[in-house]
C-alpha cells in the first residue's frame, strides 16, 4: 500500500457558504410552517440536517502533517496542505507527523564479535515519508521502529570487534563513520516497509561491560604502551644511524667495530630510557 495525495477544499470558502446556508434553512422551516406548506418545511429541514452535517468536515493541518483519510474502512488518500481544511464529514481523519524525530535506544548488552560482552546504545533519527504504509502495513510503527532498531544494533555489534587487533580492520570504536554507515542502512532496510525514512545512526554509548572493564582496560593500557615504546625505539634507532653515518661522512672521528657497538648501547639508552641520564666524563683516551 503507497500513500495517496488526497486534495481537500479550502475551508475558508466552505465556512462562509455553510454560515451563510445555516439562517437562510432556518428561515425556510419557519416561513414555509407559516404558510403552512409541510413539504416545503421538510425540504427545508433536511437542508439545516445537511448543513449541519457539513460543518464537521472542518479540520486544520498543521505545518509538517499528514491527515490519513478513510470512509468506513476505506483509505481515500492524506491531506497534506497546511491551514483550514474542508473534507466529507464522513471521513475519519488520523494525524500523523511528519517531522524529523529522534529516538535513543536502551543500553543493550551483547556480545562481539571476538566473544567480549559490551554495553552499546545507538541515536536514530527519522521521520516518516509514507502516511499510508505506517498506518496500514504495521500495527504501531513506534513500536515497529523500536524493536527493530535494538535488533539492528545488537546484530551490528556481533559483526565488529570493540577494538581492532589488525592494521586495517574496522572496529566499534575505531571506525565510528564505517559503522554509522552500515547502522543506518540496516535500520533503513527493516523499516522500509513502515513508511520511516532513515536520517541519521549513530553509536551514543559504548564502553565493555562491567564484569571485564578493568581486565579490558589494562589491555588497552598495554597495547598503548607497546606502540608508544615502539615509535621511540624506531626513532632512537633512526637517530643512532644518522649520527654513525655523519660521523663516517665528514671523518670526525674512525670507529672500529666494537666502539661503535658501545656507541649504539649508549646512544639506545639514552634516548629510550624513561629517566634523564647521568653524564660521565671519560678523561683517558677513546680506549680507556
């Protein structure tokens, strides 16, 4: 079922016609019972009946709101034009919203994909663009939205590590915007059917559980320092081999061998040590 555009009359023409028919029925009925013309006082009783039947078709749309149209069960379309609306009495009108709206999901508990329990929590925004799909196709498209949502997002966090172990593997918290991306289309895919227009996904909350958050951090803090001494050993390293190479090339100083061994242990430690070194003043000679 695809919504359909229903146009309404102008309630701003309708409302003075229907005040204007309202005196002139009455006066009718009461001119025709003085002349005694009892059919002519039926006519014109009937006419007061349908006009005022006709005054509650009136109805108002708001700015960025649909009104679903039905008679006895039967879908006539949604009037989407703003301001005083004039529709057949008999409608059943629904109103539904079609503004941007968010929704913020529980923080679910689920596994990932290496087994770590985690606590995550997603932002949806949304909007609904077909009238007639969220009210006919679902039951309560709310509702819809939030269950299939949390379905997403558990089903998202068992295909992504929390933290990548590789080089070029996405992760939860390492690759926010690749998994935005695929959140969003996912939670797209399940409420197509419901007339809801995905916006926005975005992961609001993560962090591992509580049973494993220490163990999990610690991790975290080793795997930090492991990178960080490894950036100062490729540096030192680099700056060990461009001072034996400025040494050989401008003949400042002939190193054998083993005083270039010493050279490189010296220079390694002071630069990769984490406290200042103590300097020692050799007095002999190079040998000694």
């Amino acid at each position: 079922m695809r919504e359909a555009q229903r146009s309404t009359a102008s309630g701003w023409v309708m409302l003075p016609l229907l005040l204007a028919a309202l005196p002139m029925t009455i006066y009718g009925i009461l001119r025709a019972l003085q002349i005694q013309q009892v059919g002519g006082a039926l006519f014109w009783m009937l006419a007061l009946i349908v006009t005022l039947v006709c005054l509650c078709g009136f109805f108002v749309v708001n700015p960025n709101q649909g009104i679903v149209l039905q008679l006895f069960g039967s879908y006539r379309g949604t009037a989407r034009d703003e301001g005083l609306r004039w529709a057949n009495p008999f409608y059943s009108k629904r109103r539904l919203s079609l503004r941007v709206r968010n929704f913020e999901s529980a923080r679910l508990k689920v596994n990932d994909s290496d087994g770590n329990p985690i606590e995550i929590a997603a932002v949806v925004v949304w909007k609904v663009v077909d009238t007639a799909e969220a009210c006919f196709v679902v039951d309560d498209y709310e509702n819809y939205l939030t269950v299939q949502a949390e379905a997403a997002v558990r089903n998202l966090a068992t295909r992504y590590p929390y933290d990548a172990h590789e080089e070029h593997q996405l992760s939860l918290r390492g690759s926010t915007a690749a998994v935005a991306g695929d959140l969003k289309q996912e939670i797209h895919d399940r409420l197509a059917k419901a007339g809801i227009e995905i916006l926005e996904a975005r992961i609001s909350h993560l962090a591992y559980a509580p049973e494993i958050a220490a163990a999990m951090l610690q991790r975290q803090q080793a795997g930090a320092i492991i990178a960080a001494r490894t950036r100062i050993v490729e540096g030192a390293v680099g700056m060990v081999e461009m001072a034996l190479e400025r040494l050989a090339r401008q003949k400042i100083v002939e190193l054998d061998a083993e005083r270039k061994a010493a050279m490189v242990s010296n220079l390694l430690v002071v630069l990769c040590g984490e406290r200042a070194a103590q300097p020692v003043v050799n007095t002999g000679t190079l040998y000694q």
